[in-house]
C-alpha cells in the first residue's frame, strides 16, 4: 500500500511529465535554429571564437532572464484562480483597473493586442518547427534537398486533419516524447562540450554584453536572431491551469532548462572546433549514425509543439467568445474526459490555410526564421504591461517595488521588440497584419454589441410595465413553461412580445434567462444560478460562468430544478429566441464600415441553440431588425 507523500510524489511526476509534453515543445525545438540562425549572413556575424561564446552566452542569459526569471519566478505567481495566460492576466489586470474607464480601457486592448498576435505565432511556430526538423534530410543527403518543402506540407496537412478527432490516444506519448528530445539534447551537448571546455566562458554574462555590444549598427539584427530562443515562452504562462505552477517550474528547473543550456553549449563547442558548421550546427553536432534517429524525433518533437500551439489558439478562441470579444462558433468537445481538448473547425480551416501558405512562400526554416519573433516579443512585451498593473493596483505593491520588479523586463521586452521590427519588412509584416486584423475584429464585436444591447434596451418595454400591461388581458394560459433568452432581464424580449402577439396565449411559467460569462476562469456549481421571481407568471434566472466553463443551459436547469426547487419539466419546455438582424445606419456610434463588419460578423455566427446545447426540437426563434 502506497503512503500519501509517495502518491503525492507520483502524481507531481505525472504532472512535471504532462508539462514537458505540452508547455515546453515550442521552446525545446529552438536549439533546431536559434544559433544556426544568429550567424546567418545577415547578421553579419562570423563564427570566430570571441563570437561563438559570445553568441551563446547571450542565448544562456536571454533563457536565464526572461524564462527563469520574468515567467517562472514573477509572471506565473499572477494567476487568475490558478488559470494562466494572455486572457487571464487581461482579466486580472481589467479588474484592478477598474476603478479608471479610461485606463481599463488601454489594459483591453495592450491585453487584446496580446491575444491577437499569439494567433500569429500559432501560424508561424507549427511552419518553421516542422520545417527546421525536416531539413536534417539534407545534412543526410544533400541530394535530398527538394524534397523538405513537400515532406513537410505533407506532416502538416496531416496534423491539421486529425485535429478532429482530438489527441487523447497520441497524448499521453507527448511527455515521454519531449522528455527524450531533452535527454538526447543534454548528452549530445556534453559529449560537444567535452571537446571544447573553453566554450564554458560563455557562462559569464559579460561575454554576452560584449558580443552585443560589438555588433554596432546590426545589433538589432543579431538581437531578432537570438530572441528565437525563447519563442514559446507564453506556453509556460498560459498552460499553468492543466499543470500548476509547481509542476511546470520544475519541469523548467529540473529538465528543460539544464537540457538547452547544455545542448547550446555543445552547438558552440561544435563551432569553436569548426566555423564551416554554421550550415546546421545542430544535426552536425550528433555522429553521422545517429542522424536518422535525430530526425525522426525532432520531427515528433515539432509536431508536439505544434499540437500544443493549435491547441493552445483552440483556447484562446473559445476564452475570447466567452469573454465577449468574438463571436459564437462551433465547438467540438474532443473528449469525454477531458474538458479541455476542444476542436474548433474555422479557427482549424484558417490556421490550415495560413500556415500551408506561409511554408509554401517561405519555403525554409531559415526564411521563416526572418518573420519569425515579431508576434512572441510583442505578446511578451504586453504581459510585462498588465503585469505591472496587477502587480500595482491589484496585489497593492509599492510603486518603487513595482518598478524593480517590472521595469528590468519592460527595458529588455522593448530591445527584444526592436530586434525584430527589423524583420517586419522580410516577413515580420505577416503575423503583425494578422494580429491587427483580428484585433479590429475584437474590437468591433465588443463595441458593435454594446450598441446593440443599448438599441434593444431602448426598443423593448420594461418587464414590470409589461407584465402590468398583459395582467388584465385575460389571455388563454398554457400550462407549460417557456424559457426566453435575454440579455438584459429588465425588460420585456422580443420573443415574449412576438409570442403573446401572434399567438395570443401566455405561459403559466415565463423563465427569462440570461447567461453570463466571469472574468476568471470556473464559477462553482453552487453559485452558477441564481432565481428573482418577479410575479406569479414570470421569473428571472440568471446563469453565470467562467471563461473556461463549458455554458450548458438545459444541465443549469436541471441543476436549478434539484438545488433550488424550480418547478420544470424540461422535455415539455419550449425555449424561444430572438434572432437580432443587425441593420447598419450613418451616424451610429461606429465608423459605417465597422457596422458592415459587425453586421456580417453577427449573420455568421454559430447558432446560440449549439452553443449553449439546447435542444433542437424543443426552440422557437423569433427574428427583429435593429438598426445599429
């Protein structure tokens, strides 16, 4: 019989595993072309001695700084109810904020902002991830060299096809998986570093000051090399909810990070002994019998990666449309187990398309490599904001202790962001565009549905006038419940006016229901609904979730029939809509050809009947047109 502290122990293994697998893909395949990449031409850097230590002790110290300390030390103790990532420091940040509509306002769209261009790296990462692992072919055979691009649309392809039917079976292979790629990445890099020692001066941080300072003019460009280190470093952040802070420190502690500091050392022991390396320092650091090996598990190790970036832009999605700031779409549940692998098919139809073409133009890890950052630094530098603003307003710190602790990552965020401004003309212009774009899409849908809810809130009468109004009307009553979505119980909705009008009959049980989404991830069962009776035919229930539950209207009735005496039968319950048609008109409070984009966006959103998993059969939907 096991003890509790050995279970305990098991299970933090378990977790630490899980990490691996998930958090620390994307970051442990850029041994794949960080260096390689720090002394392409143009940067303008020569593989000389003085350089190669100098190149690696600036990587070393970026990983120290910014993984070891910004994230793992500071970023990871702002948690939102133990959920991390963009959404949830944005909400964190919102709400200490509050107090200021004009400052919580710019913390909405640095944290959008923020959200918007992981989507650009969710296209970049799974592209010159494959790409970067497959090229190990032509290290092989140089002959082998025109058929990288196709083998690698192929893995591609094929990663995107299977997101439908979800990674349970594959997953759990994903920590072992990762967990070797470090290991082999530890001992090919001591058994380099064994013939060179004297790389170990690069331990000393002011080899990496040196170095930097050296490259004069072209330091940017030798600073937008060397952030694609730690590309992936938002993983850490935003999968703190599946694995907790604990676990995921010491992954990073314990495996990760001795694992690429070692595997860079060895890459600069390898150039130290021959410069002509720079080709591909890091298969040409493994024996030429182990280099088939070598690429079949980056291969594995890439496609890892990927899968937790898709995944990962899964969440953020489904986190964005529950916090109000995209659109309804469909949302396919991957796993009966597992509340959290989700499959979304436009966001998997457009990451599909993005990242096959982007392959296709780019064609090579090393062309990527130039567009490659813009998106990573700039979501980092967006963390670094909010977080100085939980950490001012919302733990309540000292102003100058605030600033210690933020300021050092604000200076470093920015060198990193003007690194990589210079590739925006070389391809960085792609994941900024795309941010962009969905950023105005964000904003649109927030503010177009603020004007939409103030417009019906103006159409549609009070409830209690209403009710007043109907009391002495003696309408026929149907001895059944009908339940209205509402998104303000206050007044009378559409679809009660349109059934009493049409149909001249009023419920015995009138249920106005309105759902809300939290700004923190779970709302515990127990305070999810709360019921106003309001007279003797009508009643307001009110739903409320996080932004990572799981909305299920006909389970929140069930659930307010057993816990909170609601008198319902749900197969006989009839649920009537109001379908809004949204009418663009001049002088509105958005630019006409914002309302055009929000009208549109509003004709395609999914159905709320899917969304919110109300039975098909048992809905009425009434439609009206405002004019926004």
């Amino acid at each position: 019989m096991t003890s509790p502290e050995s279970r305990q122990q098991s299970g933090q293994l378990a977790l630490m595993l899980g990490a691996l697998g998930v958090v620390y893909g994307d970051i442990g395949t850029s041994p794949l072309y960080a260096l390689k990449e720090t002394f392409n031409p143009m940067t303008g850097v020569s593989a000389t001695p003085e350089n190669v230590i100098g190149a690696v002790s600036a990587i070393i110290w970026l990983l120290t700084l910014v993984v070891s300390l910004k994230y793992v030390t500071l970023i990871l103790r702002a948690d939102n109810r133990g959920e991390g990532g963009i959404m949830a420091l944005l909400a964190l940040a919102s709400h200490a904020v509050k107090h200021s509509p004009r400052l919580q306002g710019l913390v909405i769209v640095i944290g959008c902002f923020g959200a918007c261009l992981f989507f650009g790296e969710s296209v970049l990462t799974p592209a010159i991830s494959v790409l970067s692992a497959v090229e190990g072919i032509e290290v092989i055979e140089p002959s082998l060299g025109p058929l990288v691009l196709p083998i690698a649309l192929c893995i591609l392809l094929s990663l995107f096809a299977i997101q439908k039917y979800g990674t349970t079976l594959v997953g759990r292979f994903f920590g072992p998986v990762i967990l070797a790629w470090f290991f082999v990445l530890a001992v090919v890099g001591v058994s380099q570093l064994l013939k060179a020692p004297e790389i170990l001066a690069a331990l000393n941080p002011f080899r990496a000051v040196e170095f930097l300072i050296d490259r004069g003019p072209k330091v940017l460009l030798v600073v937008g090399a060397l952030v694609l280190a730690v590309t992936g470093v938002e993983a850490l952040y935003a999968d703190m909810g599946h694995f907790g802070r604990r676990a995921i420190r010491l992954a990073w502690l314990l495996v990760a990070y001795p694992g690429l500091i070692l595997n860079y050392l060895g890459q600069g022991a390898l150039l130290m002994r021959n410069p002509a390396a720079t080709e591909n320092p890091f298969y040409l650091s493994f024996p030429d019998p182990l280099l088939i090996p070598a690429v079949i598990l980056a291969t594995m190790a890439t496609v890892i990666a990927s899968q937790a970036t898709i995944t990962g832009a899964y969440s953020a999605t489904v986190q964005a449309i529950q916090l109000g700031l995209l659109p309804r779409m469909r949302i396919v549940y991957t796993s009966a187990k597992e509340a959290g692998q989700i499959y979304v098919p436009f966001i998997n139809g457009l990451l599909l398309v993005s990242v096959v073409l982007v392959t296709a133009v780019f064609g090579s890890s090393s062309a990527l490599a130039h567009a490659y950052g813009v998106s990573v630094t700039m979501t980092m530098l967006c963390s670094t904001i909010l977080t100085f603003f939980v950490v001012r307003m919302g733990w309540h710190y000292a102003l100058a202790l605030t600033l210690i602790s933020t300021a050092a990552f604000f200076v470093l965020d920015a060198l990193l962001v003007a690194g990589c401004l210079s590739k925006i003309f070389n391809g960085g212009w792609f994941p900024l565009t795309l941010g962009l774009f969905i950023l105005l899409l964000m904003l649109t849908w927030k503010r177009g549905r603020e004007l939409l809810m103030r417009k019906v809130r103006e159409d549609d009468p009070e409830l209690q006038v209403f009710i007043d109004q109907i009391k002495d009307a003696g309408l026929p009553i149907v001895e059944r419940t009908a339940v209205f979505l509402v998104s303000d119980p206050s007044t009378a909705p559409q679809a009660l006016m349109h059934n009493i009008k049409h149909n001249m009959v009023l419920h015995r049980q009138n249920l106005l229901l309105t759902v809300h989404f939290e700004q923190r991830p779970w709302v515990p069962f127990h305070e999810q609904i709360r019921i106003t009776s309001v007279s003797d035919n009508f009643s307001v229930i009110s739903i409320t979730y996080g932004f990572k539950d799981s909305p299920d209207v006909p389970k929140a009735l069930e659930y307010a029939r057993e816990w909170h005496g609601l008198e319902i039968e749900l197969f006989s319950t009839s649920y009537f809509l109001s379908r809004e048609t949204v009418v663009p008109s001049t002088g509105g409070g958005m630019a006409k050809w914002r309302e055009e984009i929000f009208a549109s966006m509003s004709r395609n959103a999914s159905s709320i009947v899917a969304y919110f998993k109300i039975p098909t059969n048992q809905v009425i939907e009434l439609g009206t047109r405002v004019l926004i």
